[in-house]
C-alpha cells in the first residue's frame, strides 16, 4: 500500500508540473478569453480529487494511519506550496481535496482512540503494579507524566500535518481517552477504596493535581494550533473539571481508609460508656497518628487542609448518625455536656490542619443539634432554622424525634418545640416555592 500511495503522489507532482508548462508554453496559444490555463487547472484538480476518492474508498486494514497523515500533508503542504506558486489560492479550487479523504480521518480518528486507550490501560496497570514514590517529599506516580508523554506525542505529529482537521479529530479522541481514564479512576476510588493502599490513595491526590495541570497545558498548545473556525469544534474544559472530581473522590476514598480503624470506638457514641469516657479523644488520636505520620508530610498541603475537613464533615455525619440509630426512651442526662466537650476536642484538633472558620462551619451542625437537646424549647427555631439552611435533607422527623426524646420537658413543652420547627419549616418551604415560581 505504501509503494501505491507513494507512487500515486509522485505522479500527482507530475502532473501538478506540467501545470507550469501549461501556464508557460500552452496558454500564450490561445486568445485569453479561452482561459486555457484555468481550464487545464479545474480538470487536473477534478482529477487528483478523483483520484483521492480511491484512496478514501480503503478499508482500514489496508491503509496504516502513517499513510494517511502522508496524504493529508502532500495535500496541506505539497500541493498548496506548488498551486500558490501557479498564482491560484489553493481555497478557490473545488471541491477541497481534503473533502475527498474526511473518509480516511475517520480510520485515523480509530486507529488514534485505540491507541490512546491501549495506552492508558497499560499506564494504570503499571501504576498498580509498582508502589508509589516519594519525589520532592511527596508520593506519586508516574502515570500523568507517561500519559500526558503518549498525549503531546499525538498532538505534534497531528500539528506537523498543518490540518485543523486532523488537529481537531485528534483533539476529541484525547478527550475521550481522558475521559476514559478519569472514569477509571473514579470507579477505583469510589467503589473499590478497600482495595487501595494508603500510600497509593495519596499519590492518586498528588497525581491529579499534577494532571490537571498538564490538561491545561495541552488545552493551550491545541488552541493555538488552530484557526477560530476549528478551536469552535473542541471542548475540553470538562477534562479540568474530571480531574478536580477524580481528587474529590481520591480523598474521599482516603477518608474511609482511615475511619476503617475508627468503626469500634464510633459505634460507642451515645452510649452509656460514652458518657463517661473520653472515647472521642481516641478518634482524634487516631486522626492524629494518620495524619503526622503517615500523610501530611507525603501530600501537597491544600490537599491536605481539604482531606482534614473531609474527615471532620464525616465524623460529623457519623456522629449524628449513632444518635438517631440508638434505640433509646429519652436522651440521657449530661448529653449535651457531652456534646460539648467532644465539640471543643474536635475544633482544637482539626484546626490544626484546617482553616479555623471551615473547621466551625463543619461542625455547626453538630452544635446546633446538641442546642436543641438542652436549650430552652423557646429557641428551637433558632437552631432549626440553622439546621435547615446547612442541611437541606433534615426534616421536621429528625427535630421531632430529637424533642420527644428530651426527659426534661413535658408534653407542652414538647408540643411547643415541635410547633415551632414545623412553623419555621413551613414558612422556609413557601418562600422557596415563590423563589422557584
């Protein structure tokens, strides 16, 4: 097939000289209004286009993509460099020789999605089989630096072809490979987090930072590649957004690694024991040894301000979970005490590796929860109405069962209370309503 196609495209370059003869020896013949030399010029070009159709007829086991980047450069650089000198804007000639192989683009767009793909399951393959490294004090991988390498490879033979097409067609099955891998990933980390090791959970973090950078590195270099008619038919600004959801997730997956080691200590959370015992601190022990010795020094640091409130919004879930899953008559005495004290842990513990404000916001609910337990049943919509605005999933069930349960009022008060927060309730329910009309 080589041989054809390079002999077909050496018989094409004789042809396109003897337009030269044409224009020189031939045209001077015949009176002007014959326009000889355009004539000879719209027939040959009729012909090449014929002539390219052939090829565009191939199945594609018998065309390589090599042969067909060789034709869409012959037609990019040889033939416009050989018509411009002729004095003929290669644009006028129809219909575009290009138009003549879009068929063949379509093999090359398959033969480049299945070779990116082939790439980035090789890529993950190895990043599981080899444990991470420590590089400038942080755990990683080298999976970005290798696919983001297969990637910029693609694109500088695409650009050497000097075809926005070929640009763009290899433009989307980045994207899709891309995709591809970020789905990958996000299944690894969302359904199969028990099977990862801590240290590779880390470098998943640092590896995404480090890929959504590349990502907008190789954003640049297409976009700069094309004309604006072309840059229109790319969108691969949702690639950013992939690789912030695949670290989302990668965090995530390292927060369930470590409450695995918390499930014992967290079940005993409004208990009868927990009332008496500092159990919360060994939960903030426990963060502690994880987070000094095994992950704040090998994960880049807003990662791990951001794991660190991830771990605090789930011990709140959890906290407040244990209450409404223990099958008690009434809340006991010295809850809220409680409460209180594991609140103050929490705050001193995690705003050592947050920000002090998100660490407050996290636990507001938990604080509002522990108010409506011992306040006053006249501040009950106070508190509800912070529950609300932070927690849209907490219904008036949750205040319900809360007041119920509350051994130091009676049933006025508890009719009071519930009243309130279904009142509140109502009126935050009718304004959304107008908001939504």
């Amino acid at each position: 097939m080589q041989s054809d196609l390079e002999t077909t495209i050496g018989e094409v370059n004789n042809i396109v000289d003897e337009l030269t003869t044409v224009m020189d020896d031939v045209a001077p013949c015949f009176p002007p209004k014959y326009n000889i030399f355009d004539y000879h010029v719209e027939e040959y070009h009729k012909r090449f286009f014929g002539l390219f159709m052939g090829f565009a007829n191939l199945n594609a086991e018998d065309i390589a993509a090599g042969h067909i980047l060789m034709l869409v450069e012959w037609v990019m650089r040889d033939y416009s460099r050989a018509i411009s000198r002729l004095g003929i804007e290669p644009e006028t000639l129809q219909p575009p020789l290009l138009d003549a192989i879009d068929p063949l683009l379509s093999i090359y767009r398959d033969h480049v999605r299945v070779l990116m793909d082939e790439w980035s399951s090789r890529i993950l393959q190895a990043d599981r089989d080899d444990p991470p490294e420590v590089v400038e004090g942080l755990y990683s991988t080298m999976a970005p630096v290798h696919l983001f390498q297969s990637i910029n490879t693609q694109i500088d033979v695409a650009k050497a072809s000097r075809c926005g097409k070929v640009i763009v067609v290899v433009a989307e099955e980045i994207t899709g490979s891309l995709q591809n891998f970020q789905n990958t990933l996000l299944l690894l980390t969302r359904d199969h987090w028990d099977n990862l090791e801590l240290e590779y959970t880390i470098a998943l973090i640092n590896n995404n930072s480090r890929s959504y950078d590349y990502t907008q590195d190789i954003i640049d270099k297409i976009t700069e590649s094309l004309d604006d008619e072309y840059v229109q038919e790319i969108n691969m600004d949702p690639l950013l957004d992939g690789f912030n959801n695949v670290v989302k997730s990668s965090i995530s997956a390292l927060t369930s690694l470590v409450f695995v080691d918390l499930e014992d200590v967290l079940n005993k959370i409004f208990s009868k024991e927990w009332l008496t015992n500092n159990y919360m601190k060994q939960v903030v022990n426990t963060f502690g040894d994880y987070y000094d010795n095994d992950i704040k020094d090998y994960m880049q640091e807003s990662y791990m301000r951001r794991f660190a409130i991830d771990c605090l919004e789930r011990l709140v879930v959890r906290y407040l979970q244990e209450l409404y899953n223990k099958k008690t008559k009434t809340i006991m005495e010295g809850t809220g005490e409680k409460m209180a004290d594991d609140i103050y842990l929490f705050s001193e513990f995690f705003s050592k590796y947050a920000r002090p404000q998100q660490v407050k916001d996290a636990l507001q609910s938990l604080e509002d929860v522990k108010e409506l337990i011992d306040s006053d049943v006249g501040m009950t919509g106070l508190y509800v109405n912070s529950l609300i605005s932070k927690n849209p999933n907490f219904t008036l069930d949750h205040v319900t069962w809360i007041i119920n349960k509350r051994a130091d009022l009676d049933g006025n008060g508890r009719k009071e209370g519930i009243a309130s927060a279904k009142k509140l309730m109502e009126e935050k329910a009718g304004q959304l309503d107008m908001n939504v009309k």
